[in-house]
C-alpha cells in the first residue's frame, strides 16, 4: 500500500489563490521532494545539502532524506534549527508538515545538551537538565559505564568510557558534545615550507586554510576531532599537513594502501620542514616507527586468525601521538573504530570526499572520529578552478539475444557479473580510445578476467591488488610522465592515486550500487589540469539490467553535488566508422579479439 503524503496548505498563495511556484514539496515522511527542470533548482540544493542527503534521482523530482545524524553534522558545523527551517520554506510550495518541524527543532536542539568534560575528579557527563541526566543514565549502554550514580547534572564515567559513552549516546539519540580536552602528545617541530622542493610556491588555498582552523579551533577543546569533506583533488592531503603545522606533534596517519602512504611520505618531505628520519611507513613491505609514521589500514588489520588479537594495534601505544589523521575515512575498517574508541584523548581528523558509507556505520564515524566539521560543495570548487570541469555521460550497452535467457535464470550475484562483464562494452572502450587518443585515459573496472580481457585486447598495461608495489610506482610514474598514455587499473586504482594528468576515465564494472566507489573513480580525474581542458568521466552500463538499477544508485552522491550524466546509447559511440561500421560489425571484431585473447 502506498503511503499517502502529509497534506500541508500553501505558504504564499498567488493571487488566483494556487500555491506559490516553488521548487520543494517538503513531506511528513521526512523527505524532500525537488522539481528538477525548476529555474531554483540549483539554488534550493545548495540551500538544503548541509542537513540532507539525496535518496532517489529519476529525471524530473529528486528525493532526499532527512535524518537525525545529517541533523546533527549539520547542527555540529553551526548551523540552527532555524536556520533549516529557514532554507526549507523559502523554497517550499507548501508549508511545512508540523511533525518535520517538531522532528529538526528536537534532534537539532538535541546536539550539546549533553557534555562530556574533565574535571579534577575525572571524566564527567553532564546536562543542564539533571532530569534528563538520569533518564539517560537509566540506559543499559550507559550505566555500565557509571562511577556512582548521577547528581545534579552530573555523572562521574569511568576512566576509559569516553568512546563507548559517546557511541551509546548517538544511538541513543542524544549525541554528546565533547569538551574533555585532548592529549597534547611529544611535541615536534613541524611547518609548512614557503616552497616546495621543486621551488614551487607553497600556499594554502582559502578553503584549506579554513579548513584546517575550524577543525584545530585555536588548539581548544571546542576543536581537536572531526572530519574534512572534500572532492577528490581539492588538497585533503595538505589539508592534514596544515593541521599537522597547527597542533606541532607527533602524527600518526593511517590510510589505505602502500601507494598511498609513499604518497603521503612524499607530500610530507615536500611541503613541510620535516627530515626523512622524522617520517617513517608502517606497511607490509617496512615497519618503522618515527614522529610521524604513515601506516595502512590493512596492516593495521591484519591477523593471521580470527580467534587471535590485532599485533600490530601496538603502533597507537609505541609513541605519544598527538594527532591522528584518517585518510579516506569512510573506508575506515571495523576494527580500528575499535582502538579509535581507546583514542579519545588524541586529536582525529578524518579525510574523505564522501561521508558515505555503503555499510551504515556513518553514526560511528561520527561519535568517534567526529562530526563533520567542514565541507565545500564540488561545484563551487570546479567554478572556482580549484578541480577540473567534468563532463559525465553513462553509455548504455545491449545484451546479446543470446545471453537473456541465461541472464534471466540467474541469481543476483550471475547477473551482476553477466552484465557488469558484457562484451559488447569492448567496441565502446575501443571507440573512446579513438576519441580521446591524445588524452590521458583511466580504464578502471571490478572483474579481473575483464580487465585481463582488455588488456590483451588494447595492449595497455594493468594494475591489479597483485602487481607488487615497485611495479605499481613504475606504472604510475610513466602514466604521470605520459610515457603511458592508458593505463587499466582494478578497484586498487579507487582511492589515494596520484596521477594528476588523467584526464579521462572510462568506467567499465563497479561495486553494485556504490556511492562513495562512484564519486572517487571521478575524483581520479578531478585535478585541473595544465591547458584546462576538460575531464571525461564514462560509464558503461549494460541496458535494462541490474547493473542498470545499480548505475542508478552508484551516481546518486554526484548528481546530490550537482553533476548530470547525459545518457547515451552505444550506436552513438560505434557509427563513426573509425572502430566499425556497424555494431554488427564491431560485434565479430569483438568476438575475434576475445577468443584470441582466450
């Protein structure tokens, strides 16, 4: 049974008594509904991305959703329940269902009226409302984490509490406002450099800037954990040296594989003061510990069984660290949450482009790394020259008469992989290389025997998560140096590569239905680049598939930051006649290619 919306009258009737002409029908559901083609378009999105998150995007209305959590990220950066109330009538057609009013006013109020804080006799919880207090304290999460019972507003926690205390809380519904003050960890002599080594001019970018001194907040206890949201290309990185310059200590940075953490090695000793014996990597290939040590998250989370501990957690306890970055945090594994909530006095910055997650635990970043604290929409870094203009366009593939019957018995993981792997993108990808045969081009897909396929097929070389390290920096350095001028890389090539001239990216099988896997295979053509050109960012999707109801959701995050994907089909790709004449055509090259390729 479909629900019926909630009925609400017009905000300002026009004079023939109709509603006003606006762009948003807010609902009793708590989602928000956006008229797509409405000259006010951009402009009420902008208004409601703080506080909500896009759910559906089919071509005329655009769904998003309110929640509790985007609530109170929105309530942690500054903004008000009035404020949001604010945004969401002056675009609304109608007036706002009264529940969704009482639902912002309570959860936003809701942020802070709790307090975590030190005090001489240790960690305190704390509300103005002692009522409130013990209502809370009644929760099994939270009275086991008690010293005594609460008084007058105030509950002693146990020494260690302070993570667990603050995840307890979020579920709960009442998130905590942390002012318990930070670890001020070994001091270290860190400043960014005026130049680089190259003699290039060293210079925060505003927004980098900004950035780094909301999260550091004058060194107070108001700063000290939170997470940056960026686009892919915009300067995370030297968003974290920034804060490294700021807080002066000790640093431990994790982040998601050996090529990224050489890459933040880099990036270290060429934009900051530090020596080489003051930076080390903690990774499979060397584990040393120095000032500051960059280690990955699989390290981290390696063990041999599941019976047995993590030996290499040892690492947050071997050094006096002051501040701990979380490269691409939302990829944040399990496990180190776990040791993150044993880190609460040690300042955590985390690093994304995107905030979600597709396993659902964004309410733990947020307790325990922290709230978002700073984010700027993509396209106003694109409109500013800060990112590369990109242009998206999704390609829709057939699937061969003779391959339906077998897609149509199949269980849902066959599919995917029938129609993620589906020959008929081959011509396509030949086409576009045809195209773009002056550009640099990224072919980045999930099945290993189709990449193996391509490579074979175009003669390109391949990057997969077992071509070794030094083989890896070799293929990148020449990608980056145009000695390469297509390089196919698998899922590895998602996050933290730095190859700044790629300018194209064909996308030929992805991760179901993965948001955040989506907006970072962009971010990999996202750097401007030196001649302002263009950046290119093809999917191929097979037609009237899964992997087409998948495509769908995996674009929802960029399309939320304001990109479009024009949707073409493949006899636009294949009747130029320089790949084939025909699709026919193409289809027994492709059929010759791939049985010789075996």
């Amino acid at each position: 049974m479909q629900e019926t919306p909630v009925a609400s009258a017009p905000t300002t009737p026009s004079p023939d008594g109709s509603p006003q002409n606006l762009p948003l029908i807010v609902q009793g559901d708590m989602t928000v509904l956006l008229e797509v083609v409405h000259p006010l378009h951009d402009e009420a999105r902008d208004a409601i991305a703080a506080f909500t998150e896009l759910v559906k995007s089919p071509e005329h209305v655009h769904t998003y959703g309110i929640s509790h959590l985007s609530l109170w990220n929105a309530a942690s950066a500054g903004h008000t329940s009035e404020a949001v109330l604010g945004a969401l009538r002056k675009y609304s057609r109608y007036a706002l269902p009264a529940n969704v009013v009482f639902e912002i006013e309570t959860f936003m109020d809701r942020y802070g009226q709790v307090r975590l804080l030190r005090t001489e006799e240790g960690l305190v919880l704390e509300a103005e409302n002692a009522s409130l207090l013990e209502e809370i304290c009644k929760h099994r999460e939270i009275r086991v984490h008690l010293d005594g019972e609460p008084v007058n507003g105030r509950a002693l926690l146990q020494p260690h509490a302070r993570g667990p205390v603050k995840v307890a809380l979020t579920q709960i519904g009442f998130p905590a406002e942390d002012l318990a003050g930070y670890a001020e960890g070994k001091p270290l002599d860190v400043s960014l450099r005026d130049k680089t080594l190259e003699g290039k001019p060293m210079a925060l970018r505003d927004y980098q800037d900004s950035a780094s001194r909301v999260f550091y907040a004058g060194g107070t206890e108001k700063g000290g954990s939170g997470v940056i949201v960026l686009p892919c290309g915009a300067g995370k990185t030297v968003v974290g040296l920034a804060t490294m310059a700021r807080c002066r200590c000790h640093t431990l940075v994790l982040t998601t594989n050996v090529t990224a953490a050489r890459q933040w090695i880099r990036e270290i000793l060429d934009k900051t003061n530090l020596r080489p014996d003051q930076v080390s990597e903690y990774t499979g290939d060397s584990k040393t510990i120095a000032p500051v040590t960059v280690a990955t998250y699989q390290i981290l989370t390696y063990r041999k069984r599941k019976t047995e501990e993590y030996p290499h957690f040892g690492i947050f306890s071997e050094n006096s660290w002051g501040l701990i970055l979380y490269d691409e945090v939302h990829l944040l594994p399990a496990p180190v949450f776990r040791i993150s909530a044993d880190m609460q006095a040690t300042r955590r910055l985390g690093l994304t482009a995107t905030l979600v997650r597709e396993d659902g635990k964004q309410k733990e970043v947020f307790s325990l790394i922290g709230p978002k604290k700073f984010e700027v929409p993509w396209k106003i870094l694109e409109g500013q020259g800060w990112i590369a203009t990109a242009v998206c366009t999704e390609i829709r593939v057939p699937l061969r008469n003779s391959e339906r019957v077998t897609y149509a018995l199949a269980d849902l993981r066959t599919k995917t992989m029938l129609a993620s792997t589906n020959p008929e993108k081959i011509p396509v990808v030949k086409e576009l290389l045809v195209r773009h045969k002056n550009d640099r081009v990224l072919i980045i897909g999930q099945y290993l025997a189709q990449l193996e396929t391509m490579k074979d097929i175009l003669g390109a070389p391949l990057i997969t998560g077992s071509t070794p390290n030094p083989e890896r920096e070799r293929l990148y350095h020449e990608f980056r140096s145009g000695i390469i001028q297509t390089l196919i890389v698998s899922k590895v090539g998602n996050f933290a590569v730095d190859i700044p001239d790629a300018n194209v990216l064909i996308q030929i099988s992805g991760t179901f239905g993965s948001r955040q896997e989506e907006a970072q295979r962009l971010g990999r053509v996202l750097r401007p680049k030196a001649n302002g050109s263009l950046a290119h960012f093809y999917t191929l999707i097979t037609r009237d598939t899964k992997e087409q109801e998948f495509g769908m959701n995996r674009q929802l995050f960029l399309i939320e930051q304001g990109y479009t994907y024009d949707v073409r089909e493949w006899k636009d790709y294949l009747m130029s006649g320089e790949v084939a004449k025909s699709p026919e055509a193409a289809r027994e090259t492709v059929d010759a290619e791939t049985e010789k390729a075996g």
